[in-house]
C-alpha cells in the first residue's frame, strides 16, 4: 500500500488544515483541506517559507514561528489572520513542536474554521455533556502530616462507590482532592462532569441535573441531564449549599435508587454515577442555618475530606512557594531564583485568608513586577501588605496575644533556621535522598545543595 497516498487522500478530506515545517520555516507538507481555510494550492505551498506565503504574518503574529522560537506548545489557540488570498479568516489551532533526537526539527499545526468548530461544539452540547479530570495526587502539593494523611486517604477510598463530601474554606484546593479521587479511582476513563450549584439559577437547574424529555414543556427537547452524562464516571456538584431545598430531596432520592427520571418522562433508569459534593463552609452550620438537607448530608457523607487552610500546614509554605516559583518563572519566562528572607518570613507569619489560591497568586503577581532575580516584598501584592498589617491592628485590640516567633535574634538568623528545619525534615522523610527531596521542596538539585552548604547540613551523618 500507498501510505503517502493514503495520507494525501485523508488530509484532503480533512475540516481541518495542516501545515508542517522545517526548523527553519519551509513548509515541508500542507493540506489543501474541504474549507480551504489557507486559500492556497499545495504547489503554493511546498518549499517555502512560512512568512514568504502568508506576508501580513510576522515572527511574533506566527503561532508556528512562536513554536519553532520557544519550543513549546500553544494547544487550542484561537487567532485572526489573513490568508494567501488576502482574506482575514479566524481559526481554531493547535501548534506542535516535532522533537528528534532531543532537537527540535520543525512543527506541526493543525487548525479549523472557529464558526464550523462552534456550530459542531454547540450540536455536541445539546446531546452529550462531557468532561476531564486534570489533576492528580502529584498535583497536591505539600508534606504535612495534614497533606499526608489527605493522600493516604485518597488512596485508599478511590475505588469505592460511596458517596463522598469534601470541605473547606475558599482556595484551599478542594477540587484537586476531587480529581484526583476520580483519576485514582477505576472510573478515571469514564466523564468527569463539573458543576458549580450557585452558578445556575434554581428554576432550571432541575432540568440540568436530571434532563428533559421532548414536549415536557414549552421548547424542551430530548436532551440528558449531568447525571446521565456522567454515567459510569463521577458527577463534582460544587457548593451543595447552594442547592435549592426542594431540588435536593430530589438529589437524595436518586443517591437512594441509583434511577433518574427526565422531566416529563415516565420511565426511570438506572445510572452509575459516583457523587461528589463539597461546600466551603462548615457542613453543620450549613444545615443549622437550612441551606443544607440533614438527611442528605448524613447521604452525602459517607466518606468525608476536610481540607484544611493554609494557617494550619504552615509547613506547607516553602515547598508549596518553591513549586509555584518555578512554575511561574518558567511560564512567564523569568529567571527568578528564590525569595528574599523577609519574604519567606513573611509567608510564615501571614495568616493567608485566601489559602494557597491566594499564596498563588501573590507569588505570580510578583514574578510579573519583579525586575530583580529574587522575590522581595516590594513585588508582593499591596492587598495582602494591607491584610497583614489588620491582622497586627487586629491582635492589638483584643485580648488574644500575639503569636510569640519560633526563633529570637536577627531576621536573617530568624530565617536560615527555619529554612534549615524544613531541609533537614524533608532530608529524613526521604532518607536523606536528593532527588527526592529536591522534588519535594519544588527546588533543583543545585540549588538544595547550595543551601545545604550554607547551612552546614552535612550527609556523612543523619541530619539534625
């Protein structure tokens, strides 16, 4: 068989286009696609430069010069352009980077009409929900024994089909508990379905969670509720206590019968489906003040996850501040190496009211600022100086003293104590391994050791 053939003939029946090029911008194979998007002939095409083909382009316009200059990826990218013909057409694309050998030989990038993908996606809405778990236990930052315990337990309870109920405050990451209960659970190939309870309107939400059945009422189709979509998956419902009342007696009936019925049909089927809920308030008080059902929280919580705010994993701090460090750094294409130590000091102390969203952030708010190789608390957020000093007007006029400081002496001593403690506590969680710990502590290799060598934390012998 004819695979160069049977390539042409499917990628010219494609509804999509598809360029490829060399690491230096020559197209080395284009696609001449149904909707002809580029409005170009692939004779046009081959052996030229990209720019050559598309002049209103330039290298920073170019998703695909973009790639072939970082290196990196832009999935799911939507850009106006004008094409061969000089008509601006706006199209949904995806840019890849084609790796060989470790070197990076040119890019693939395949893209679509953005109206056709809409018309299609919206079609696709009005049949089938769908959905994706992203995180995953590696995405839960943290080595306190709070975190430890969280993972161990999500572990361990995955595969059940019990109900589960997680709780916390705002930011503290209960959707990442959520996920990846899902992806460590035997569901993990089946829907994820998403769906925040406050953000829909009480009068519809019904017909979303359950479906609708054609002519049930005025303009409703045939269509399936969340529930259904989830089918053999997990269905997350986010704020419960946003539910309205009557609507989760109707919850608590299908957690009883493992049936639903669409509204306006007579006929009941059975769903698989593992619930998932979470509220971030505390769930008795929820049910004292009525926004939530007693009997179905005691349904609801056959398993229950309490996540718990940052003030409380305070050791938490400077791996989760190193992990996002480099996240951001890399993203945003900075070279930032660490944070100064009233910066770290500062974390500490602060009592983080937005929990890690809020660590998040600051931390990116000052990678963005920052004009220097290190975080200091010029960079920081002014919102977050603002709360720190309520918080020190606030100790001040009550009776509750203020929180005495782990170590006395200079700042500087203050700090390297206790970036010492947590180094030398990750040291023997991880048996005095480097790679590991480096890891843990979101920091590269060279950099542990650095800071161990300031420290005077020697390896010939158990730290301490």
């Amino acid at each position: 068989m004819d695979y160069k053939n049977i390539l042409k003939l499917v990628s010219e029946n494609l509804y999509c286009g598809i360029f490829i090029v060399d690491k230096n911008g020559k197209v080395l194979f284009y696609n001449q696609s149904i909707h002809d998007l580029a409005g170009l002939k692939v004779e046009n095409a081959i052996g030229k430069h990209l720019l050559e083909i598309f002049p209103r382009l330039t290298e920073e316009t170019s998703t695909i010069m973009r790639t072939l200059k970082t290196g990196e990826s832009l999935k799911n990218y939507v850009q106006n352009y004008y094409n061969y013909q000089d008509r601006k057409v706006t199209i949904f694309s995806s840019t890849i980077p084609l790796h060989e050998n470790g070197q990076l030989e040119g890019v693939i990038e395949i893209f679509s009409d953005v109206e056709k993908y809409n018309n299609l996606n919206k079609s696709k809405k009005r049949n089938k929900v769908n959905g994706k778990a992203v995180y995953t236990l590696d995405n839960i930052i943290g080595s306190s024994t709070s975190k430890v315990d969280l993972k161990n337990k999500i572990r361990k309870t995955a595969n059940s089909n019990s109900p589960v109920l997680v709780y916390g405050e705002t930011g503290t990451g209960k959707e990442l508990v959520v996920q990846s209960l899902h992806n460590e659970s035997n569901r993990r190939g089946k829907p994820f379905i998403a769906q925040n309870c406050a953000a829909i309107p009480s009068t519809l939400f019904e017909s979303i969670l359950f479906g609708t059945k054609l002519g049930s009422f005025t303009g409703a189709q045939n269509s399936m509720g969340l529930i259904e979509a989830a089918d053999g998956g997990t269905l997350f419902l986010d704020e419960i206590n946003s539910m309205d009342i009557t609507l989760q007696a109707k919850l608590l009936r299908f957690l009883q019968e493992n049936q639903i019925r669409r509204i306006g049909d007579n006929t009941a089927h059975d769903v698989d489906v593992r619930i998932i809920t979470a509220l971030n308030e505390n769930p008795y008080e929820a049910i004292k003040s009525g926004k939530l059902r007693s009997d179905l929280f005691y349904r609801l919580n056959a398993i229950n996850f309490y996540v718990a705010p940052l003030r409380e994993c305070k050791s938490d701090i400077v791996e989760l501040s190193n992990y996002f460090l480099q996240h951001f750094s890399q993203k945003l294409n900075k070279n930032i190496s660490g944070f100064s130590d009233e910066v770290l000091l500062f974390f500490h102390n602060y009592s983080w009211p937005g929990n890690v969203r809020e660590l998040r952030h600051s931390i990116e708010h000052a990678i963005n600022i920052t004009e220097g190789s290190i975080i200091t608390m010029n960079d920081m957020p002014d919102y977050v100086i603002i709360n720190q000093q309520k918080d020190i007007i606030k100790c001040c006029n009550s009776d509750i003293p203020l929180a005495s400081p782990a170590y006395t002496g200079p700042l500087y001593e203050q700090v390297e104590k206790f970036e010492r403690n947590v180094i030398v506590n990750a040291l023997k969680q991880y048996g005095c391994n480097i790679s590991k710990t480096s890891k843990k502590l979101g920091v590269p290799r060279q950099t542990l050791y650095y800071k161990m060598d300031k420290l005077k934390i020697r390896m010939d012998k158990t730290p301490e």
